[in-house]
C-alpha cells in the first residue's frame, strides 16, 4: 500500500485491531495467468510474536493451489466517503475521497483436513458472539453427514502476517475549520458511509463545536435515483 501522507499512516497494532474486528477482506495472489482473488470471512490471532490470519476456501478455488508458500495479499476496508473539493472552509482543496484500510500480506499455506472443523468452530465464535444476545449457533447443530461434507468441501489456509499496512485517510492533515466543515456534510449524508466517516472525523477532534445531526435525506435522493452509465 501506498502511504500517501505520514498523517495517514496507521500503526501496526491499531491497523491489526481493525482487521481483526472486521473479520472479512479481498485475499488475493498471483499465478501465471495473472491475480486471482476471493472474498472472505478470517480470524486473526497471534502466536507469541507471531500473527496468523486464518480463512477456507472452496476445494475448487484456484487460490488453494497457490497457498504454498508464496505470499498473500489480505486487504480489508471500511467505509468511505467522497468529499466534494468546495465543501472545505477555505479555498484550494482538491476532491478525495476518506477511508480506512489496511494490507496485511505474507506467505500462506493449506492445512490438513483434520484442521477445517477447528477453523469453522473459530470462525463462528468470532462472529456469533457479536450477535449477542442472540444465543450462538454452532456446526454442533447440524446433522453430521451435513457437516462433515461441508466441511469436506473447503481448504482451510493459514497465512503468516510478516508485512501490516495501513492507512487511515480521515482530513488528519487539514486546519480545524475545514475538518468541522466536512465533518458537517458528512453528517448530513444520506449514505451510512458517509455518516460513519463524520463520527470518526468527529471522534479525532472531539474539542471543536459540529452542527447538530441532520435526519438523512433530500439533497443526495436526486444523485442516488440518476443513472450512471460505465
């Protein structure tokens, strides 16, 4: 990843924190037909001074045959938001966008079946106990030769964190009226990714006075409903 500014630079451990809590990114690698990637769910721990990033594949995903050894690229991303170059206070700003991400990469190998019922148990923990408190559900309930052809059907495939970057792009760089200025529009988007980014804008520089909330609504409605064409 390309720091752009050392303002957006995030450190390793808050970086790693992030990822863990969102549990799901882009892993991707290259063979000689050029990067193949997927979307998965992970689980992220460590290991003494080791970090491990753990997620399955279908048996059928070309990526399974690249995990041995070579290195991986897992990126994870949170929400963004494009902020308009004449929503700032002052004059001579260029349009952006905000956002959070971070790039963990290292070299991945497959593990043996035995370890794809482990894998599930770990990944279900991770993210039924967010939905407390509903009670969790686990592959303990399902029928057994369900399970066990479910899990017969995926590679589970550990990847040996070695390189963590990340980048927190959030006006970090900007004067405080221009800060409280897009923080403001922010607020009033009618996207929850805008919305989001404004409560972390507004969570790096909690001493300045923001406008009240807006109900979301109206002004983006129009731009929401046009046809973009590609």
């Amino acid at each position: 990843m390309h720091i752009l500014k050392p303002a957006f630079a995030w450190p390793r451990d808050e970086a790693l924190g992030f990822a863990a809590r969102r549990g799901f990114g882009l892993v991707a690698a290259s063979d000689t037909s050029g990067p193949r990637g997927s979307h998965v769910p992970f689980t992220l721990r460590r290991e003494g001074e080791r970090t491990v990033l753990t997620f399955h594949l279908t048996a059928a995903n070309p990526l399974v045959q690249l995990a041995d050894g070579r290195s991986f690229l897992v990126a994870v991303w949170g929400p963004d938001a494009y902020i308009s170059n004449d929503w700032y206070a002052t004059s001579d700003h260029v349009s952006t966008w905000l956002y959070e991400a971070v790039h963990l990469t290292g070299p991945a190998q497959r593990l043996a079946r035995a370890a794809n019922r482990g894998h599930g148990d770990d990944l279900l923990e991770t993210f039924e106990e967010r939905l407390a408190p509903k009670p969790p559900w686990s592959l303990a309930t399902m029928e057994e030769r369900k399970r066990e052809t479910m899990l017969a059907a995926i590679v589970t495939i550990e990847m040996s964190v070695e390189r963590v970057e990340g980048q927190r792009k959030l006006n970090q760089h900007k004067l405080d009226e221009d800060h409280v200025a897009v923080a403001n529009r922010l607020a009033a988007a009618d996207d929850a990714a805008g919305r989001e980014i404004a409560g972390k804008l507004r969570a790096l520089r909690p001493h300045l006075v923001y406008a009240p909330d807006v109900p979301a609504g109206g002004t983006d409605a129009a731009a929401r409903a046009r046809t973009y064409r590609w």
